[in-house]
C-alpha cells in the first residue's frame, strides 16, 4: 500500500521505516529539513536499536523516501499522523498546533476515498473535531494510537501488543452516539487492517472503537503506568521511615499475577517525553469537562514522582559527606532510560542539575545521551569516559540503570579510581551486598 506519515521524530520516524520494512511504500513528510535530510542519507536522527538497518533497508529497496513537500505525499491513500503534542508552555494542556497543522497541510492532497490516520497522543475529543476539519474532502479520519516504548520501538511497532481503532461511529434514532461503526468506519478499520497485515495474521487483538474511547486507551495506559510507578515509589517513601527494602517488597507482591512485577521497579521515578505530560495534559483535559476529581490522584502520581529525585539529591549530599559544595560527584546517566539518547524531563539529568546548584562539581556520563545533554545543560561537565568520571570522586549516584553501571562496572573497579567509596543506586540497580563487601556504603531508594 502506498502511506504517507506526517511528522517524523521519534514516532513518525519509526512507524515509517518499520512499515516500509512490512512491504509498503512509505514517504515520510516534515518541515525540518535538516531531519529530512539526514533521514533521506540513512542517518537515524536519535539513538534507537534496529532502526538505523531499517532505514537502509528501506531507502535501498526503494520503499521509503522522505520530503519537506506534502505535495509528495498526493499519491498515498493512507495517510499517518504522528507530529508532537508536547505540553503547553505555562500550562498543562497538551500544545496541538502540530496535529492542526499537520491536519491542514494534508487538506491540500487528499482525494476521496484517503484515510487520515492520526497516531500522535492527544486529548479526548480532538478525532471529532479534526473530522470537521476535513469534511467535504471525501477522506474519513481515524485515530489509532501508538503504544511503542522508546528503546524497543522498531519492535513493538511491528509487533505491537494490541491494536486500536477509533473510528467514526452511526447515531442511533433519538440522534445520540450508538458506538457502532459507520459504513465509513468499517471501511477504514479494514484498510488499517491490511496496512497491519503482518501483524493481525499473528493474532495481534484489533480493537476498533469510537473516537473518543480510542484517544482514552492511550492516556489511561500511561496513566496507569504512571500510577504503577509512583505506587512503589510510595511504598519506597514508607520503606525509609522503617528501613524496610521496597525492592523485596515489590517482588514479593509481583508474584501475584494481579500485580504484577513489571513497572514496580522503585528509584528517582519517571521521566521521558511522554508519562509526565500525558498525565498532566490528562488531568487539563479532565478539568476542562468537569471531570477533575476523577483523575485527582494523578496529581498525587505527579507529586510522589517529583519527590523521588529531591530524596536522590539528599541522598547524594549525605553520601558525600553532608554537603555536596565542592565535592566531584560523578553522575552515572543522563538518558531517561537506558536504551536511549532522549532526555526529556530526564530525573537522570535533574538530579545532576540540582546537585550543581549545590555547588557540587558535577561530572556527567552516559553511553549515548551525553550530546543531548551537553546542548540543554551546558553548565554541567560531561565526560564519555566512565573511568574519567569515577576519578576522585567523592560520591557517586548511578541515574540510569544502563547495563554499562549495572553489570559491567565492578566495585572493585570503581573503588580503585574513586576518591571515597559512597555510591548511591538511583535505580536499585546494584548488587548492594556486592559493593558493600568491597568496602562502599551504599545509599539505595527505599532500601536499608
Ligand atoms: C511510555 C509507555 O511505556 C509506552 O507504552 C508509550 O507508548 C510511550 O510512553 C508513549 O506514550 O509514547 P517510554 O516513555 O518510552 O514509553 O518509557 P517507559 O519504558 O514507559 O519508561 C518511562 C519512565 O519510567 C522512564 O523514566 C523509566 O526509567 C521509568 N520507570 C519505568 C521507572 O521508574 N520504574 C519502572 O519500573 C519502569
């Protein structure tokens, strides 16, 4: 089938190279030029794993191409959208100038019969007023939001763990919603079954749904990943004030299969472009339709969230002998996560900034988000060497648990170039009785 994807950063980016890699030609549109350019050389414009081969692949096979021209895209019938909606500056309400323009740009191309499919995160209500936007032109619009993790987003777009639809739905004769598809519904969920083809032939669960229901899955997901997170963190909170271990306790209650192990991992929380202002721009959309209350707790989820970083700081000031001023604190990690080179709303790089502030000399490595960093704090001091970094510090704090900090470094290796062995494990990510038995006194979150 012949695609078009509108907007090609992290998303759209992906979702192009991973469905061209399907068999589909693919064009993907952005206004940034330089974007299209390296993208067009084979260049991945960020770190993520596969996607590189993918783009050759693609690009060789002569599947995927890229332009800064919507006029490029007329001969597609499919046409993606997976623009940014980054938080509003001075609000909490997610910003859809892009998904509008995006929206406006396409207007110009499309021919009766196109499918508009919107895949970028955005309120509940936007599908059906981006509907209106397009009637007349003879193209129906969908909304299937993506779930893809960053680090694993070749995989989970080509193996995705579910699929959603939005799609227009019929009213019933006293003129309300009947959550039914349109004839124009099923026609879409169909082309989007094709377009998926693979991965509906494997079982993949194909949900279709009304507009807003869509848009829902989406935020609630993140919400509740959200929710899950800052629960241990919590639970982290009451482990300290009784030096119980938060990491034996989240196992424990993992293996109930109602809980579940995953995303109990406690440490300076969630960052990333994605949790935090999913869950603020779900609580301004709440607000908006008289719906705050329900969604009251996420403020909570926030609040817990942001206090995990404020005790990593105090943690490393501890172990650094009480005060931070002057002391060479190396920082093990800038990445949100591992994985990755993306320092969105980093708790990795907010708790090095804070322990700057404390007068703290700062030393900052990561395996691949150091570029990143150095553009958007270039008050820190950055290093690619680990060794480099662990060279008479005073203390050290490990902010992402890459395999580099978690497997490789020893603590017999760190203890020969480090200046006092104190070690904080942001992440309890480290073998405590490891590095204790070397000498270290370990500072874990939410551990004794
Ligand atoms: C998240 C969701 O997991 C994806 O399903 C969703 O598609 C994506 O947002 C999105 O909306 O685009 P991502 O932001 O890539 O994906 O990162 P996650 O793997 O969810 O991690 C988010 C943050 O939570 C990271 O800072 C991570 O370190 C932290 N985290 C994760 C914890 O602190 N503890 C855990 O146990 C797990």
């Amino acid at each position: 089938m012949r695609l078009s994807v509108v907007g090609c950063g992290y998303l759209g980016a992906v979702h192009a190279a991973a469905m061209a890699s399907i068999g589909h030609e693919v064009i993907g549109i952005d206004v940034d030029e330089r974007k299209i350019e390296q993208l067009s050389s084979g260049v991945a414009p960020f770190f993520e794993p596969d996607l590189q081969e993918l783009l050759a692949d693609g690009l060789a096979a002569g599947r995927l191409t890229f332009s800064t021209d919507i006029a490029d895209a007329a001969a597609a019938t499919v046409h993606f959208i997976g623009v940014g909606t980054p938080q509003q500056k001075g609000g909490y309400a997610a910003d859809l100038t892009y998904v509008d323009a995006a929206v406006d740009s396409l207007r110009t191309i499309l021919k009766p019969g196109d499918l508009i499919a919107g895949k970028s995160t955005v309120p509940v209500g936007t599908a059906a007023r981006l509907a209106t936007r397009i009637e007349g032109s003879g193209a129906t619009l969908v909304w299937n939001p993506e779930f893809l993790r960053e680090g694993w987003a070749v995989k989970d777009t080509i193996e995705p763990d579910r699929l959603v639809v939005g799609v227009p739905v019929s009213d019933g004769i006293d003129g309300t919603a009947t959550g039914e598809a349109t004839a124009g519904g099923q026609r879409a969920a169909d082309i989007l079954r094709e377009v998926y083809a693979p991965a509906v032939a494997t079982g993949t669960p194909f949900i279709v749904t009304d507009y807003a229901t869509a848009e829902l899955v989406k935020v609630a997901a993140n919400a509740f990943l959200a929710t899950k997170i800052s629960f241990i963190n919590a639970m982290a909170e009451i482990s300290e004030a009784v030096g119980a271990d938060v990491t034996q306790l989240a196992d424990a209650i993992g293996h109930d299969v109602r809980i579940g192990r995953r995303f109990l991992g406690a440490g300076i929380g969630f960052g990333g472009g994605c949790l935090p202002k999913d869950i603020r721009a779900f609580s301004a959309r709440a607000e908006e339709l008289g719906k705050g209350d329900a969604v009251g707790f996420l403020r909570e989820v926030d609040a817990i969230n942001l206090r995990r970083r404020e005790r990593a700081v105090e943690l490393a000031v501890e172990a650094s002998g009480g005060n931070a001023f002057g002391k060479k604190i190396a920082v093990l990690g800038a990445a949100f996560k591992p994985h990755s080179d993306d320092i969105r709303d980093s708790p990795a790089l907010d708790v090095a900034v804070r322990l700057h502030g404390l007068g703290a000399q700062v030393v900052v490595t990561d395996p691949a988000a150091i570029d990143n960093a150095r553009r958007a704090h270039p008050q820190l001091a950055y290093t690619d060497d680990l060794d480099d970094a662990l060279r008479a510090a005073d203390a050290v704090i490990v902010v992402t648990e890459w395999d580099e900090y978690r497997r490789v470094l020893t603590p017999q290796h760190a203890g020969s170039l480090v200046g006092a062995k104190a070690v904080v494990d942001g992440r309890n990510c480290l073998d405590a009785a490891a590095w204790r038995a070397e000498g270290w006194r370990y500072f874990g979150m939410g551990r004794p």
